[in-house]
C-alpha cells in the first residue's frame, strides 16, 4: 500500500484484469473504441470457457451496448505538387480477408531543370522594372513576374522595392494586389503575382469593348474600396492611373504598382511640412499642388487621380493629356478646371512654384461645358468634388462611397462584358496595337503615292 495515498499501487494480476477488461459492465467506451478501430490492436483476448458462463450467471440481461462514436475523418490536406504518401489505416473487417491500406497522395518530389517560371508574353514596364507573364513548371499556374531593375543600383538592394515589399505584405484586401513570394534567378530578382488578365487602360482602348454604365459603377466602386483601404492605413498610392488598375476574368479589380507608394509621416503638418518629393505620379494624373511644387500633401492626391479614372470611364481617354513637362500639364488642367484662385485656394500662393507658373490670364472653369452633358447630375457631382482644385476641399474615398451616385439607377452590376472580351488587354499590348496600325496605315499611304 502507499503510505501517502492510502490505495494499492500493485497492477492486478493477469487474469483478473483480463476478466475486467473483457466484462462489458467494466468497458469503457474508450476501451470499445480502441479494440474495434485501433489499428495497433492485433488480437483481441477472448475469455474462457468458465469465464463466459460466470458472467453469463451473473446478466441474465445483457444491457445494451452503448453506441459507439466513430471519428470523424474528413479533414483538409495540403494540396499542390509537391506531395508524398500519406497512409490512412482503416477498420479491420469482419471478414476474414483485411481491406488494403486506403493512400491519400498530398506530395511528390518533382525535379526541375532550369528557371522554375516560363516566360510568356511581356505586358508591362514602368520605371522600376519589366512585367513578364508567366507559367509556373509546377503548378501551370499563371503568375505576373515583375522584374527588379538593379543594374543602376549602388547599394544593393532598391530602397523603393523594399519599401514596396514590406508594404504588400501588410494588405490584406480584395481590392490590393498580393504579393505571392520572391525569387531570385540569375542575379535578377523578381516578384511573383496572380497573373490579371486585363488592365482598365487597355480595356478602355478598345473600341469594341461595350461597357455599361451600371458596369462602370461596378469597376468605380470597387476602386474606391481600395484606395479607402489604403487611406485607413495610411498608405497613398502615389501612382494611381489606368494601367495600374488590374481586372480578373471575373470582374474582380485590384490596384496594383506600389513602387511609389509609402506610409505617411506620423507628425503634426501644421507645426512641420513632412517634406515629401513632388517627381510622383505619371504626368496626366498629377494633381495641380504637385506640379506648383508642393511637398506638403497626403491622401489628397489619390483622390486626383481617382477623379481622373471616372471621368476616364466615360470619354475612354485621359482628359488631361498634356505634353512631357509640368508646365504644359498645368495649362491643360487650366483649360479644364479653370486658372488657380486664391480666393477658393487660399494657401495657393505659398506654393514653391506658384508665381513662376502664374497663368498671364485668368480662365473660367469649363468642366460643365466638357463633360455636363456625358455624366448624371450626381455623377457630375462625385466627379466634381474628386477633381477640386484645392486639394483640402476634395471629398475623401470613404465619403465618396457614400455618395447618391451609387444609389441611383442604374445600380452596379456584374462585369458581364468581360465574357465577351477577345484576348487579353494591358495597356502595354493596346500601346503595341496602336504603333502597328499606325505604321499599316503610313505603309498604306506610301504604296498609293
């Protein structure tokens, strides 16, 4: 006995504890479950003879067994390529025969000879790099590979794609781009996305493309819940434009190209300017304070550029399409939306290059006379609060979203013409389209002199 207990630490002799374990009234429903599904078990003690009739004596009434509980076995594996065997033993039969061993293949070593992505088609470039689409050997899976520019690099490394790296790992959106991994091949270094089918530019391009206007407040929609999403973490773009605006087959937008963007600085801009670089944002899409020199300027400019893509929805073009410097952009924007006023933007006039590029004249706003006529009152409305000339005045994406633009009819619907779309559309390939009808028709010209 143990003393400190006061029980026998003794384990029974054999025989009784075989008559225990095999008595129905002292069987547990673990015990029950063990002997009938363990795959350990190899053979179950049978009781004697003299056994058997004692406790026969003993229950006249069997009681009922419990209901055993069979485990459930349906459970997710990993899926993939990659796998190898994995054995799940099943219950033995109660025939004499033992039913074969159940395999559920999850992995397998696959050996690859050469770059583990096959290139197929280039579909984009930007400044910091080439878009390739690929197909991943393994998988077959399309992929957006986007290759990183450090031929001009001294210190390794780019600070603008680390910075971009760290920051897609932080979204977590429908509507943002991921990041799928790294890879390093051949001294080049790449970023591997889902593969987009399509980029507003291109579609947009297309003359034979026909998208409604409940499709367009689909595609404005879900751009608003990006840029929103980005704002609330306080991420601007600093690149928003058509060709950075991918769509899926299913109608399902993303924004993509966050080479130029960061988070903004956590101080008071009232007491301190956060001195941000002003050489952001593709030329047609830049907002007036960038192009008079601001550094001072935050969620603001997003909202540019935004308002630049709704009005781009309906007249399929830019509409401030100026020549290769700021001063010309300026003017266009000018002709458009009016000269600067002070009175309606009064913090004008402290702008670094605000005198330098002070119009000689003073124009009226025109952008009813441009586009009243092509939009609704209340997308007129939107339209005209995203593209406020002071940048404190424009309406914020999540204000936006609240707009009566969108509870008008027609109400946003699926994007039911991208079944329809031929072929696959970047701005890239439309750009490419456009030079080779350009020269067809300077060919066609030459040949009839």
């Amino acid at each position: 006995m143990d003393k400190h207990r006061g029980y026998s630490t003794a384990r029974p002799n054999s025989s009784s504890y075989s008559r225990y374990h095999n008595d129905e009234r002292f069987r547990t429903s673990s015990s029950r479950y063990h002997d009938t599904y363990s795959p350990l078990k190899r053979q179950k003690t049978q009781p004697s003879s003299s056994e058997t009739q004692t406790n026969a004596s003993r229950n006249t009434t069997k009681p009922k067994p419990k209901p055993v509980i069979k485990p459930d076995l349906k459970f997710k594996l990993p899926t993939g390529p990659k796998a190898t065997r994995l054995s799940l033993p099943s219950a033995p039969s109660s025939s004499k025969s033992s039913s074969p061993e159940k395999y559920i293949e999850f992995m397998k070593k696959i050996e690859i000879v050469g770059p583990i992505h096959e290139r197929i088609q280039q579909v984009g470039q930007g400044t910091y790099g080439k878009v390739y689409k690929a197909r991943n050997k393994i998988t077959g899976e399309l992929v957006a590979l986007k290759k990183l520019k450090l031929e001009t690099e001294k210190e390794g490394f780019p600070i603008t794609a680390n910075r971009e790296v760290s920051l897609l790992q932080s979204f977590d959106h429908p509507n943002i781009a991921g990041l799928d991994e790294m890879m390093v091949e051949k001294n080049q270094v790449y970023m591997v996305f889902p593969y987009m089918n399509h980029d507003l530019s291109g579609l947009l391009q297309q003359s034979d493309i026909k998208i409604t206007d409940a499709e367009k407040k689909n595609i404005f929609k879900q751009l608003l819940k990006g840029i929103e999403y980005l704002h609330k973490k306080r991420v601007i773009h600093r690149d928003i434009k058509g060709s950075n605006i991918l769509i899926d087959t299913k109608g399902v937008l993303k924004i993509t190209d966050f080479g130029l963007a960061r988070t903004m600085k956590d101080i008071n801009t009232k007491v301190k300017s956060p001195n941000y670089t002003n050489r952001v944002i593709t030329l047609w899409y830049r907002p007036p304070e960038i192009l008079l020199g601001s550094t001072d300027y935050g969620r603001e400019i997003d909202i540019w550029g935004i308002g630049c893509l709704l009005l781009e929805l309906f007249t399929r073009h830019p509409v401030f399409q100026g020549a290769n410097d700021e001063i010309d952009q300026l003017l266009k924007i000018y002709n458009i939306m009016g000269t600067v006023s002070v009175d309606d933007w009064p913090e004008a006039d402290k702008l670094p290059w605000f005198e330098m590029l002070r119009p000689n004249v003073h124009c009226p706003s025109r952008f009813k006379q441009f586009f009243g006529h092509k939009l609704t009152p209340h997308c007129f409305d939107l339209a005209e609060k995203l593209l406020s000339m002071n940048p404190h005045k424009r309406i914020t994406a999540t204000s936006a979203l609240r707009h009566p633009y969108f509870l008008e009819e027609p109400r946003e619907s699926p994007l039911m013409f991208l079944q329809t779309v031929k072929g696959e559309w970047h701005e890239f390939e439309a750009k490419k389209k456009r030079r080779q009808l350009k020269e067809a028709a300077r060919q066609k010209a030459e040949a009839q002199m």
